[in-house]
C-alpha cells in the first residue's frame, strides 16, 4: 500500500482499519465519515485533479491509440455515444485535442 503525505490531499481522508462493512452495516459513529468520504471521492467537477486526489467519475477517453501519429493511429472515443456510454477512469488529466 502507497500513501501520500497529508499535503497532498484536498481533504483528510479516512481510513476503515481490521473491519469491512457494506453500507448498511456500518456502524452509526461512522455514518458522517463514510459519507463525508464518498463526497470527497466524487468530486465537485471543477479544476484539474492530480492523482493522489482519488476522484473517479464517468469520463471519456479520446486517446485511445496513437493519435498524435494521425488520423490512420486514432482509436475509438469511449464515453458520450450510444456504443460506448460510460467508461469509468480517473478525471483530470486533459483530453487530447480534436485530430484533424
């Protein structure tokens, strides 16, 4: 397990010791901490992320391939189509220009 200094963290994080439990089992002490960490999680949507921000969200991906190389290296834009409609990946990172 890697973990990165508190300074690189928005907010704290939470951490769930020796014991698992589903959402309905969790103890009502912890109700407010699982919440506030699923908040934190999903992400508000603005700014860019880095990756120890641990955001996930539905996004496309339009760099699948080569596509620096040209329009013959471009590979399919997962996300946003009836063929594709959700890949799941960690937002923030830009999204390559449209190739022409």
């Amino acid at each position: 397990m890697y973990i990165h200094t508190l300074m690189q963290f928005m907010t704290e994080h939470f951490f769930y010791m020796m014991q698992t439990w589903l959402p309905s089992e969790t103890t009502v002490k912890l109700h407010r901490y699982r919440k506030e960490e699923l908040l934190n999680l999903r992400g508000n949507g603005i700014g860019k992320l880095d990756e120890w921000d641990k955001v996930y969200d539905y996004a496309y991906y339009n760099d699948l391939g080569e596509p620096k190389k040209g329009s013959t290296y471009v590979g399919p834009i997962l996300g946003g189509s009836t063929k594709y409609p959700y890949p799941y990946n960690i937002v923030g990172y830009e999204k390559l220009k449209a190739i022409k």
